[in-house]
C-alpha cells in the first residue's frame, strides 16, 4: 500500500507541474494585425524594366575650331549653361570685316536714294532725261539688294559667333567629354553627352496580351535594389517586335532619386481587375495542414481559419474561407500561434492596443 501510496502522489504531482502553465495562465502573444477587406485587385507578373531620362543627348559642335572650355564629367549644368567654348578669334574679324561692307553699302545706297531724288526733281523741269534718271533708280535698287545681302552675310556670321559657345540645351549631368580641351572640332563634331536626371521614366518591355489591362494613368508598383516605389503609366506603346512580341511601357518616376540605368521590376496588370476579399501577404500561414489566416475575435483570442489563396497583387492576396470584410487578421506573430490562444494586439509602433467586436 505504500508503494502504492508514493506513485499515486508521484503521479498527481506531475500532473499538476505539467498543467501548472494552463492553471496559472500564459502570458498574451503579441502580435499585429490587418483587417481583411473587399477591394479592386487583379494579377500582376513582374517584368523586367530600367530607369532611363527623357532627354539623353550627345551635343556636337556647329562651327569650326579649336576648343578652349569643355565642361567636366559630373558637372551639374542649367539650361542655357555654356558647356563648352570655341575660340571666336577668326569669327571675330570676320565679323569686323562685314560690318565695313554693311556701311560701305548704306553709304552708297544713301547716296543713290538722294541721286534719285535729285533727278527725278530736274526730269519734271526737263534738265533730266528719262534714260539718266531710269539707271539711277535702277543703280539705287542694286545698292539696296546689295546691302540687304552684306546685312544677311554679317547676320549668319554673328550667328556663327553665338554658336562658338555651346550652351546646355536643357538641366542635366554632363556625364562623357567626347572632346578634349584643345582639340579642333568642325560642325557636326560631337563634344559632350548631357543626361537630364530631374524627370525620369521607366522603361518595360511587356507582353502583347497584357495590351488589354494596363492603361494609361495607371499606378503599377515597382522595385529594385535601392527599394520600392509606384510608378504611373504615362503610355503603352501598341506596336511589337516581331521577335519578341514584346512592347513598350513608359512609367512616370516621380519625385525619386533612383539614378539613371537602374534595373527593376514593374508589377504589370496580367488579368481583369476584380472585387475580391483579401488580406496581407504576411498573414497566410503555411503548415502542413493547408493555408491559413488566424482571426482574431473580440476576447482577444485566436482562431485558425483555412483559406484558399487567389490572384495577388503587391502586399495583398485574395483569400476564400469563413471570412467577412472587417475581421482582425494577424500579419506578424502567427508563426507559433494555436487556437484559441490569447494574444495582445499591438500597433505599428508595437503599442499594446484593444480591438472591438465587429458583430
């Protein structure tokens, strides 16, 4: 009976150990949660894209000559920056040159505009024949033609002046010195390559059969090494390569500093936009068991729901089980959670917080 006695007391004392966390009561799980909820989503794949600018030019030289300024790589530069400077020497004489041609022909036309005068005052008393007055005006409109002609030849020549200074056609980044200072450059000589960084797009080379889901306006998410952002659809490019079968997307890149060349992924429209119920990505569980999503109800407890995954779009994935618009999802903490336990709902600063029956 004694022996008895001590296993009977061995055994209840186990008991009581081993149940000793239920009687006493566990502490609350923290954890976050999402309400679910009904909204527009639609299926997405990632495609690859980059980062380019609207404006990527190669500026070249319009006159002869030999360069004395070239902006540096690297240098930030405005519109109506000179980047670049041709030695105006030569330009310069010529110029000086012309203009003693424009007044040597004012001169003469003046003189031929008083000539004409003058005659046609004696013809009308008769001291002039009409044959000395007719070379005379014609004499004054040669003068004319001509002087608009040195007028024209000094104007071109005062333009080719301007262009020995070449200026930034728009903000950008002077990014390659394609000529060096001191080197003769003629028209056409390429000098600089500038690259506008201030408003970029997103270049996507898509599927033909998304055609039908992406409009323009459209705000698609995109990612990369340096993180996330959303990019409107600023066009959709309707002709194809006959190859690929892919065609172009241009994604505004607003108010981002992700440099020029960057790769990243756009979420690109795959399907029709649906009303779905749907949770955060976080939330699903996966276990042996199947898919699920813990709710939690207004006793602060948990409770395993199964759900079958649908389409997914950025954060969010449509789910179908016993679920309704409004239900307390956990998204961070349901790793170790089990039914029916009791949990502390957190916000996003983990601050401890209480929920309300949604019944």
């Amino acid at each position: 009976m004694k022996i008895h006695s001590v296993f009977f007391t061995l055994s209840l004392t186990l008991l009581i150990s081993f149940n000793a966390p239920a009687a006493l009561g566990r502490p609350a799980t923290p954890v976050n949660v999402m309400m679910a909820k009904i909204t527009e989503i639609f299926p997405t794949s990632w495609m690859s894209g980059a980062v380019v600018s609207n404006n990527d030019a190669q500026i070249a030289a319009q006159v002869d000559g030999r360069l004395v300024h070239v902006a540096q790589i690297g240098d930030r530069v405005s519109k109506g920056d000179v980047i670049a400077k041709i030695d105006d020497t030569l330009i310069a004489l010529q110029i000086n040159e012309l203009q003693a041609g424009v007044n040597s022909a004012k001169s003469n036309y003046r003189f031929l505009q008083d000539e004409v005068a003058r005659k046609q005052a004696l013809a009308k008393q008769n001291l002039s024949t009409k044959t000395d007055l007719d070379q005379t005006i014609n004499n004054r409109d040669m003068a004319k033609a001509t002087l608009a002609a040195q007028q024209a030849r000094l104007g071109q020549m005062r333009q080719r002046l301007a262009f020995t200074k070449i200026m930034a056609p728009f903000d950008a980044v002077v990014t390659t010195r394609l000529s060096k200072l001191g080197e003769v450059v003629s028209n056409g000589t390429k000098v600089l390559q500038l690259v506008e960084t201030a408003n970029l797009e997103i270049t996507a080379q898509v599927p033909l059969t998304v055609y039908q889901f992406v409009r323009p306006g459209s705000e698609l998410d995109v990612k990369s090494p340096l993180g996330q952002t959303s990019a409107t659809v600023r066009t959709v490019v309707p002709v194809a390569n006959n190859r690929s079968h892919l065609m172009e997307l241009r994604l505004t890149l607003a108010q981002s500093q992700w440099p020029v060349g960057l790769d990243v992924r756009v979420a690109v429209p795959s399907g029709k936009t649906e009303n779905l119920l749907v949770v955060h990505r976080d939330a699903i569980v996966l276990r042996r068991g199947g898919n699920a999503v813990f709710r939690i109800n207004a006793d602060n407890k948990a409770q395993r729901v199964p759900v079958e995954l649908g389409i997914a779009s950025g954060s969010l994935i449509a789910v179908n089980g016993s679920l309704k618009a409004g239900d307390n999802i956990v998204i961070r903490g349901a790793e170790r959670l089990q039914e029916g336990q009791q949990v502390a709902i957190k916000d996003n600063n983990d601050t401890l917080v209480s929920i309300q029956s949604k019944e």
